[in-house]
C-alpha cells in the first residue's frame, strides 16, 4: 500500500512559505507519522474508522514517543494496537535497562503496589493500560537474557583484579518495606579489559553470603586472581581469604580515608587528609612506605589514634604497591566500583521500593549486562604491555610483611 504522498505535499506547500515555522522537522513529522498510518493500515487490513470483514485487529489509540534526529527532537504518537504490537522501523527498541525499568514499573503498578509518582511513570513511558500478561511476556524474556548473563562461563582470565562492593536496595517482603543487599563483583581479563563478573542479592551483607557468592564466581570460571580490591567489611574479607587462597588484598584508600578522618577533630581533617593522599601520590614502592612511616610519625604527637590506625592498616593499604606502577591508580581504591554503583543507583532511585528480589535482579542485571557490553568495545582499562608483566611474574601474596625501611627516614622530604 503506497504512502499518501499528495498529503505530504500539502504540508510543503503550506509550510515554505511560513518563516515563523520550522520547515524541515514540521514536514519531516508529518512525513513519519504518514509513513506509521500506512504501515499499520497494512498490518491490520482497514483504514483509519473503516469497516471491513477482513480486518485483522483494531487501533487502541496512541503512545508518546521522542525521537532525536540531526534537525531536532520530534515528539510523535506511535499507533497501539489493541492485538499484539507495533513498532515502526526507523525507530530502535528500548535498551535492555530500559526495558528492565520499564518492566519493573509494571510489575509494581499490576500488583497493587503503585503510588501517584509510579501511575505518572507508567504513563510516561507509554503503557497506558497495562496488563498482567503483558508484564509478564516482557519479564520472562528479560529474565532469560539477565540469567544467562549472570551464569555464563567466565573463560577470559586470567583475572589478575577483582573489586568487590555492595549497595543496598528497598524491596517490599511480607508487607513490609525492607533493605536488601546487593554484591556485584567486576575485574580485569586477560586482554585488560573490564568485565562484569556476577551480581546477587541477600537479605544481608554477611560473611555466608559473600562466600556463597564468591565461590559461585570460581565455579564458573574465575581463576589468577592475585589481588582483590574492596572495603573491610569483617565477613568480606573473610570470604576473601577462605576462597581467593595466596591473593592479596587491598583495602580501600577512600574507604579507610574516610574512617581514619573520623578520629581526628574536624577543623584539621584538611590537613590530615593531605597528609594521607601524599602516601599514595609517591614514585616508587620504597618511597609510598618512607612516606608512610614519616606521616605515622607526624601525627602519633597530636593525633595518636589516627596514627596507631594508619601504623596497623600499613599491609592492607599498601598492597597495590607490589604491583606494576601503571596500574596503582586503578587498584589502589574501588573508586571504579562506586562509579558503576553511581550508575546502577541512577536507575534504581527512578522505582524507589521495588515489588519483589526478582525485579532488582532485573533491573540491576540489565544495566550490568549494559556495562558489560559496552566495556568489551571500548578502550581497554589496563594496557597490554604493563599487563603483561604481573601476568608472567605474579608478585607475592604479602608484599610488604616484615619488611624494613632500606632509606633512612630522614633523607624523604616532609611531608606537605
């Protein structure tokens, strides 16, 4: 059935003339909005209030749509179906996250759970109507493509480096709102890229639980891991240490920053936390521990809490040190974790309370699953070249236990 052409004509020809109006998106919205009546007229069979025994469904009105395009953003109204669905084919189906949001919202609104701020979500993002078949359909497939995600064979290590973090969501059990634990782990493959490892979700951030995580990892594949980056949570750094046996582990220097400026007064904070990042801001290994040792010094006069802290955290802190220099920066905190939990909290804050578990698998596993792909194609995280190194000569698992300052203390510069 062709397109009909003299209406767009029509459009032209009132429009050119007209300098008040934006000629090129007006007549390319009519243009598009012409080209989706036709193709619904031939995918049902009958014109627009047209009568006919051949008919093969109905309009059910219609759902708003922005698409962005090199002359502007067009706001069309895509035709719905009242039987099955259509889509016109200049126009790309949502992403998997936004799919998985979409499909949460749902959730929520066919069980009862909505509130004005989710009807207004719902309506938004154009499902008007829902129905509890309709979630379904777009949840199974969902759940199939999160699952798979989730269980897939981990076959590009070695993973020389693993972070691990958690985040916590609401979810609404037993009538209830309540807070549930959310682990995700990602690291570095043998080509230097960046991969998202797993994910789950607990009633809490327990030892159990990140064990049984951990362990799922290394049955499907996680293998050469030397050093494993988190916070030092008791019952993470136990799983560690039961499961990844001869890694090393790094404590989280924004982690323990943030717990060491807790025992000094607030209005030398400032100081302290200058005193601590010129740790970490050092040439060489011998000179991050010479730097080290000065600064426990300096502050055992005023501040002897915070220098027994630092003094005892010297190991966990400063194990990125025997590891190659071009990758401190990235091992030495998980600040690459909390940039992604960044990205997973954008979406999540967009449900607030979510109806079940199941639904933060999905949602969360589809943003992962994202990230995933999208870290696979782009610029890799850890060059080959200084990769290459720890992977031929792993350093050893204590790289600084019992040992001793080859510089005498006085021959570093004081600290600023």
């Amino acid at each position: 059935m062709t397109i009909p052409t003299m209406d767009v004509l029509e459009t032209i020809r009132k429009h050119a003339d007209d300098p008040d109006v934006d000629f090129l998106r007006t007549a390319l919205h009519e243009l598009l909005q012409l080209m989706m009546q036709a193709d619904v007229r031939a995918q049902i069979g009958a014109d627009l209030h047209e009568h006919t025994p051949d008919r093969l469904a109905y309009r059910n009105g219609y759902r708003p749509r922005r698409f962005d395009t090199r002359i502007g953003t067009l706001d069309l109204r895509i035709p719905k179906l009242r039987q099955g669905s259509y889509l016109p084919a200049f126009l790309e189906p949502r992403r998997r996250s936004e799919q998985a949001l979409l499909a949460v919202i749902q959730q929520a609104y066919v069980e009862g759970v909505s509130t004005r701020r989710v009807e207004d979500l719902v309506q938004a993002l154009g499902c008007d109507g829902v129905s509890k078949s309709e979630v379904s359909r777009i949840c199974q497939a969902l759940d199939a493509q999160v699952q798979a995600f989730r269980e897939r064979p981990l076959d590009q290590g070695p993973y020389p480096y693993v972070w691990l973090d958690a985040l916590t969501q609401r979810v609404r059990e037993g009538g209830r709102v309540v807070n549930v634990a959310v682990v995700v782990a990602t690291s570095v493959n043998g080509q230097g890229r960046r991969e998202v490892l797993g994910l789950d979700c607990g009633a809490s951030e327990d030892g159990a639980f990140w064990l049984s995580f951990l362990r799922a990892l290394v049955a499907r594949g996680l293998s050469g891991v030397q050093l494993v980056i988190s916070d030092a949570h008791g019952g993470l750094k136990d799983a560690i240490a039961a499961v990844f046996t001869g890694a090393s582990w790094q404590r989280c220097r924004t982690h323990f920053a943030r717990n060491l400026l807790a025992r000094v007064p607030k209005h030398a904070q400032p100081v302290v936390a200058t005193l601590v990042r010129s740790i970490f801001d050092q040439p060489s290994a011998e000179h991050v521990r010479l730097q080290h040792a000065r600064v426990v010094e300096q502050l055992t006069s005023r501040y002897p809490d915070a220098a027994r802290m630092l003094a005892d955290a010297r190991e966990e802190i400063l194990a990125f040190t025997a590891f190659p220099q071009p990758h401190w920066r990235q091992i030495r905190s998980n600040n690459p974790q909390e940039r992604l939990n960044l990205e997973i909290r954008r979406r999540t804050d967009v449900v607030g309370i979510f109806p079940n578990r199941a639904a933060v698998i999905r949602l969360v596993g589809a943003v992962l699953a994202e990230q995933h792909d999208e870290w696979l194609v782009a610029r890799r995280y850890l060059a080959e070249e200084s990769l290459r190194l720890i992977l031929a000569d792993p350093p050893p698992s204590l790289p600084l236990q019992g040992k001793e300052l080859e510089v005498p203390l006085e021959q570093l510069p004081v600290a600023v």
